[in-house]
C-alpha cells in the first residue's frame, strides 16, 4: 500500500510541476491568464483522475476513468470549437 501513495505522491507532484511550468510558459504571451484557465482546468482534471484510478478501490477506479475521460473529451471539444471559430472568423474577414 505504501507503494501507491507514493505512486501518487509522485503524480501529484509532476502535476503541479506541469502547471506551473504551463503557467510560465502562458505569461509570455500577450494573453491574460484568465484566457488559458480552461486548459489548466482539464490538465487538473485529468491528473485527478489519474490518481483516482491508482488508487485501488474500484469505486474510486470508476471516478477516475470518468475524469480522465470528460477531460479528454472536453479537450477535443474546446479544440473543435476553437477551429470552427476561427474559420467562421477568417471568412467573414475575406
């Protein structure tokens, strides 16, 4: 058992070590950081579920597979979006 708190111990540590360096790599663009929110919202989310599914308990495994999941789905949905507006908002400009 202590092998998976350390598992997730090292998890949560290379997460939050992705975010803050996710967050450096943001404030060196013009954008405010409001603005990548939504991302770092997934990554978390994602993470979250990572560690739920380590963790051992099936019910927990169940939770896990659920973050995983809606964050990557959430992911390629805002991606979709992003596409189809910027290709409504590069026609309209011609």
């Amino acid at each position: 058992m202590d092998v998976v708190y350390a598992g997730i111990a090292v998890i949560i540590l290379v997460l939050m070590m992705l975010c803050a360096v996710f967050t450096l790599w943001i404030r060196t663009f013009t954008r405010r950081l409001s603005f990548y929110v939504p991302i770092l919202l997934a990554l978390l989310l994602f993470g979250a579920g990572f560690v739920l599914r380590i963790s051992g308990a099936q019910p927990m495994i169940d939770l896990g597979f659920f973050c995983t999941e809606s964050a990557a789905l959430f992911l390629t949905a805002l991606f979709v979006a992003a596409l189809v507006l910027g290709q409504q908002h590069y026609w309209e400009l011609r």
